[in-house]
C-alpha cells in the first residue's frame, strides 16, 4: 500500500482554523488534501482531526501512511496497531502494517497480522498478494506461489500478483515460466517499465541477450528514474565485454541511486579488468572518495588507480631521497593526497617502486628522528598509514642493522611525553604495536585525541585480541594425522592467509546459486534438473575457508547455510572476527582435516574447494572425500596450480631449496630484497605478482611447505575418475574470447584437451589457479 499521490509544495495553513472545522468537513478536506498529494496539509488535518478527540479508522490509517512516506516507521506502526486495536474489522490497517512490517524484514510479525487480515477479508486479492511477497522471503516458496495464484483466482488481471510469480519462479530457475508470467503482466498494462525490467533480467538469465537488452532498454523509455534499470543493462553490457558503455550505464545509476551497492560492485568489477585507468584525475578522485569509504567492495582492485595519482618521477625521486624528507616538496604532496592515504591503510600496494619509495621514507624517518621535531597532522596520518600498510603486508619490507638499531633506541624513549604517539606510529611501520611489552606502556587500554591514530590501534591490538578470543571457541572435529596436513597447519597458523580489510559483499540481492554458477562459466550454461520450486535451504561447505574471503563471496546464495572448514585455527579466527563484522549469521565454523569430512555426517549442495587440494599430501583422496559428501547432482567449485603458469615459481622453489633459504621472516625479506635489488636475475617475473607483496602470500607463493601443480591433461583424468562433469571456467570473457577464435564450437569450451593446447600457447591464462565448476555425474 502506498500513499494517493505525489507530494506538492503547499502553502502553511492554520491549525487552529482546521481545528475549528466540523468532524465531517475536517475529514473531507484531509482525504482530499491526501488525494491531491498535498500530504503536508493532509497530516495537518489528520492530526487536528485527532487532537479535536475525533476518531475514525481511515483517518489514522491514512496518516500512518504519510508516516511510513517519511519514515517514521515506528509512528506508523503506533497509529496501524492503533486502528486495528479500536477498529478490529478494518482490513486496510492491517493489510498496511502487514505490508511495512514485510519492508522492514519483520517477517514473522508480517505473517501473524496478514493472516489476521485474510480472515477478515479472504475475497480480497491484495491480501493474498502480500501474503505470497512475505511467504517468498520465509523462503516458503510453494505456500508463497499458492498465495499469488489464488490473488490471481480472486482478480484476473491482478498486475502485482504475476510479477511476483515472474520473480518467484526466477529465484527458483524457472526461466520459461518466469517470462509467461512478465509476459500476462504486460497484457495487462504494456507500459509498465517494471514488468520490461523483469521480463529483460529474465532473458539475461536465458542467455538471450538481444531481447534483455530491448526490454530493458524499453523500461528506461517508460521510467529513466527506475530502481535498476540503467544497472541491469550495465551487467549485461558487462557480460558481453562492452565495458564502456557498461561505466556508462553504472554512472547514470549512481546519479538516481548514490548508495547502490552492487552499482558499486559493478564499478570494482570494471577497474579489475582495467577499464577505469584512463578517466581523467578530477573523476579517478572522485571515483576512489567514494570506493574507498565503502566497506562492501574488494579495494585490492583499484591499486593501478591508486598508483595513477602520484606521478613516476615523484616516485623515484622519493625512492632514493636521503636527507631533508619533511623539507621536500615532493615528499609534501604524497603526503597531502587524501585518497593515496586513506589506501594505505585498506590495501597492499604491490608495485616494487611503492615499495622501494615506502620502504626508504619509513628509513628516513627513523633514522632522521628527533624529539625536537614538529610534526605536522600531514605527516603523523601519513606515518599512520604507513603503519597499517606494513602491518597489512606484515613487515615485509627489509629492514637494515642501521634500522634495527635505530629502533631500539625509539622504544626507550616511548614513555617521554613528546612526540609520543608519533614514536608509536613510527613503531608499526617495524612491528605490530601488539608486541610491545604492556610494562613499557600498555596499548589495549590507550585512547587518543586522534581519530586515525585510534584506527591503527584497533588494526594491530584490538582486532587481534578479538581473534584470541574467538579462537578459544572454534568448535575441532577430528585430529590432524597426516603429516602433510600438520605442516600446512603450522605454516597457516604463523600468519592467516590472506590479510584484507574488506570485500565485495551484498547485503540485498541474493542469488540463486544456479543464476551464480551460470554467470561464472557463460557461455556455457546449466538448467536446473528439478521440476519444483527451490523451497529448501541450499547446504553449502567452504572447504578450506582460510581467513574468510570465500565465505564473504558465498554470502551473495539466497537461502543458504554455510559449513567453513580449515586446518588453522588463527586463519579461522580472522575469519569468524570479519564475518561477525559484516552481520553474517548463517555461517558454522569448524577446525577440521578436510580428509576428516565424514565426521560431519552431513552433505551439501554445493562446495567451493578453492586452493586447497594442490596442498595436499594426497589430492586424489581429498577429492574423493569432497565427492562423498556432495549430494547426488551437486555442484563443485574447484581451484588448482597451473604447471604452466607457475613455471618460474617452480624454479625459485628449487633455488631456494638449493641455498637453504627458510620461510622465516628475515629468509622471505632477504630473498624479497635480493629480487628486488637485481641479485637473483633468472627470476624478474614474480615481482609482478601480487602476492609477492605481503609475507604470507609471498611464503605461499615460493615457501609453501607442499605443493603440487597440475596440467590440463591431469586434471581431466582426475575428474574422469572421480566421476565428475566439467561445466566450465571461470575466466575473463577477453580469455575465453581468445580461445574462441580457434574454437568456435560452444561445446569446445568444456573441451580440457583443447584448453591445454591454448595454454601451452598462452601459459598466462591461468595465472593465478584453474578455477572451474564441475558437477557430480548425473550419468
């Protein structure tokens, strides 16, 4: 329900006159005021009507409605429960409350008063309607679908009703049915944008692009300010690799809808595929303002848009500057750059000159360090960030004698009052303030005047101590007995893999996993094999969680319960601190041997293995074990090495091996500082690997205790053998465009063994894993 018109600017009238007015006449003119959309006035009268001591259910139900318009929604619920208490058969207030109570997500609350308002009333059709809207979202889909059928029984050209089934049978794959439905709708009204908006978002789940695109395009002619319109034709734009009309069309949602999150998605999407690094600075600046305030998006993306703000030439100069730091102009402008600080402290910045040119400023600025200096707030926030920049790669950066020294001496001096919390800050760029003894000053009680220094804190000892915490409830099944497993254990305990602060994750908008899996591996596409509506919770398992990254992504499945499984309890523990602060609460942690799966007697719907079986002892098995307990015809998201790929890795690793290099600290900074400097030269490559560039990932990368890599050959046995069908890579359209040209046959794109020829030819395909879907053979 809804209000009866748009709202008009009015003139002020006087409430003393309104109240003078007849109880009859006063009521009159308030419904009238309400009709015309003059609702200032309307609620003037309504509120007169009250204080006068009259009462009448239209009236507060009518004013509760302008209430709801200005969301005061807990006035409207007030006056709603008020109307249905003093007029028990007035159907309307009920259905209203019903209705807002739906909009705010009270789902159970929704459901009591809308039965209420169908016993009172079953003939009517709106009733029913609302009805079908909350039993969807209980995820009561056969209920919900009896519902809007019946609405439709009740009025055959009930408009609302056959959207809701659209979208009903959409959320379940049932694209043929979904677009009978938008189709009855536009039979009813054709000029209804919203029913084109649905009929073209079904047609992009049915891979007919052109008629996605007509419809959508048509809903934009009828409505240009529609919620989504100018966003859905942005994603399928997106889809068939059109990326600038796809900005375009995402820019224009945003000036309608500045908050949009999966427009921003859209947008972090788009910069990873290197679409917004030639926009002009005034609008890179203004994109990274809002990217880099919003904690629903991967900021790791948008380093090459970072790195565009300060030019090569400040760069280097600053890479090799020894003295007068604070004096040098060019020093001042990085330090100034809002947005390059604010980056500091939300992502690694994988480049070897930011690294050269963070490293040197960190070792001037302790070396140069006197308790005589000012400092200036621009230099104490950018020596903040700095600070979160190295614990975010977690000291990585190699550290001289002439350093160590100079900080032991700092520690000393970190009681004297002056400069105090700039010497702190000057500390995290060495060490996690976490280390600091608790009788040389104790951090976990500190408060400061600063808001940024405040954030540093929270960053190196409050969030860890939070993960200690959190730790000591992790439910364990099983032991670790394999040896392998128990070293991939220590190794992942030593440092969580990865460290990131925060990640794409939508709130709203849930999607049906099928709808997920199909735009991952399209062209290909995948019908659903079931006849009956998805009216049950899809059990899904991460296996191999690590520190919450896939368990974020997984949260996009509607109706879903995630099982999140590893070997490391700190990785787990980082992980459960990030889920709890985005308000997930459909996730069960376990420490647990992936070959141990079993003792979960559970199976599930779907699995995401990513990066995890390559590190196995023996990967056939821990497939197997995966493979026991997907249900028959589930789904499988897996993730392996490349043999290809990782060539050079493969022989850093034997060089390694051969000098004895451990995966200590100080060995990853000494063969870091060598790759860098030039010392180790058969191996330029991995400096432009991103995971270079933070301890962890750079021990995954070249230390990692066991490994395996795998051609495309291989792996098509393994899944021959253990019984399951190859769907499809997910891999950029430019990719698989590039493959196509040679094969042209769609069916080609399940073909491993031409697959394996393409990346012999172009052995970077798969740089970063082979990441494909698979399902349990329905054979």
């Amino acid at each position: 329900m809804s209000g009866f018109g748009e709202k008009k600017k009015e003139n002020k009238g006087s409430s003393k006159k309104l109240q003078k007015l007849s109880e009859k006449d006063l009521k009159a003119k308030s419904i009238n005021n309400h009709i015309k959309g003059n609702l200032d006035e309307a609620e003037k009268g309504y509120i007169a009507f009250l204080k006068n001591g009259y009462s009448d259910a239209d009236i507060i139900s009518n004013y509760a409605l302008i209430c709801e318009e200005k969301e005061e929604n807990d006035k409207a619920i007030k006056l709603y429960e008020k109307c249905a208490k003093n007029f028990p058969n007035h159907i309307y207030s009920r259905l209203n409350l019903s209705f807002l109570y739906y909009k705010l997500n009270h789902l159970e609350k929704a459901e009591i008063i809308i039965e209420e308002a169908i016993k009172l009333k079953p003939s009517l059709p709106n009733g029913h309607c609302i009805r079908g809207l909350i039993l969807k979202s209980l995820d009561k889909y056969d209920e919900s679908k009896l519902s809007l059928e019946k609405a439709i029984e009740l009025d055959k050209n009930y408009f609302d009703a056959y959207i809701n089934l659209g979208l009903l049978n959409k959320d379940s794959n049932k694209y043929n049915e979904a677009e009978e439905y938008y189709l009855k709708a536009l039979e009813i009204d054709n000029k209804s944008a919203i029913a084109h908006l649905n009929l073209g978002a079904c047609y992009k789940e049915k891979q007919d692009l052109e008629k996605a695109i007509l419809h959508t395009k048509i809903a934009i002619e009828l409505d240009s300010k529609l919620e989504n319109c100018y966003l859905n034709l942005a994603t399928i734009y997106n889809q068939i690799g059109d990326y600038k009309k796809s900005l375009i069309l995402t820019k224009k949602e945003l000036l309608l809808y500045k908050n949009s999150e999966l427009s921003y998605q859209l947008i972090s999407e788009l910069i990873k595929k290197g679409e917004l690094l030639n926009i002009s600075e005034k609008d890179n600046r203004e994109l990274l303002k809002n990217l880099l305030n919003r904690k629903d998006i991967s900021h790791r993306e948008i380093f090459g848009n970072i790195n565009s703000l300060i030019s090569k030439e400040i760069l280097e100069e600053l890479s090799i500057l020894e003295s007068k730091l604070y004096e040098n102009n060019k020093f001042n402008i990085l330090i100034k750059d809002k947005e390059l600080v604010k980056a500091l402290s939300l992502l690694i910045f994988c480049s070897p000159l930011w690294e050269k040119v963070l490293g040197n400023i960190r070792k001037n600025i302790l070396l140069n360090y006197s308790d005589k200096d000012k400092i200036s707030n621009s230099i104490f926030n950018f020596i903040i960030g700095l600070g979160s920049q190295c614990f975010l790669n977690e000291y990585v950066y190699y550290i001289s004698t002439e350093e160590n020294d100079k900080l032991k001496e700092l520690k000393k001096t970190i009681n004297i009052n002056k400069n105090r919390e700039y010497k702190l800050a000057i500390i995290s760029c060495y060490q996690s303030l976490s280390s600091i003894n608790d009788k040389i000053i104790n951090l976990n009680t500190y408060r400061s005047n600063n808001k940024e220094f405040n954030h540093l804190l929270n960053l190196q000892i409050k969030e860890l101590n939070d993960e200690k915490k959190i730790s000591k409830g992790i439910k364990k099944i099983g032991d670790i007995k394999d040896f392998i497993s128990k070293e991939v254990k220590v190794q992942y305990e030593l440092n969580p893999y990865p460290r990131w602060r925060y990640n794409s994750y939508a709130k709203e908008n849930k999607l049906n996993f099928l709808s997920v899996i199909n735009s991952e591996i399209y062209p290909n596409t995948i019908k659903s094999i079931s006849d009956e509506l998805n009216n049950k919770k899809t059990n899904i398992l991460i296996a191999g969680c690590g520190t919450g990254i896939q368990i974020l992504e997984a949260s996009r499945y509607s109706n879903c319960e995630i099982t999140a499984i590893d070997l490391s309890n700190s990785s787990i523990s980082y992980a459960k601190r990030k889920v709890d602060e985005y308000g997930l609460k459909n996730v069960d942690f376990i420490e647990m041997d992936l070959l141990e799966l079993t003792a979960l007697h559970k199976r599930f719907d779907l699995i995401e293995c990513s990066g995890v079986l390559h590190h196995m002892n023996d990967p056939t098995k821990g497939l197997s074990n995966l493979f026991n307990v997907l249900k028959p015809k589930g789904f499988l998201k897996l993730g392996l090495y490349s043999k290809y790929a990782r060539e050079e890795i493969l022989k850093a690793r034997e060089l390694i091996k051969e000098k004895d290099i451990k995966p200590s600290l100080a060995g990853i900074r000494s063969f870091r500082n060598d790759l860098l400097n030039g010392k180790i030269k058969q191996f330029n490559e991995i400096i432009n690997w991103s995971d270079f560039y933070s301890t962890s990932m750079c021990r995954d990368l070249c230390f990692h205790s066991h490994e395996n890599c795998y051609s495309l050959i291989e792996i098509k046995n393994m899944l021959k053998v253990s019984n399951l069908e190859f769907l499809g890579f997910t891999l950029s359209k430019d990719i698989k465009d590039k493959y196509q040209k040679d094969n042209k046959d769609k069916n080609s794109l399940k073909d491993l063994e031409l697959w394996d020829k393409f990346e012999k030819l172009n052995p970077n395909s798969f740089r970063e894993m082979y990441q494909f879907w698979v399902r349990k053979s329905i054979k």
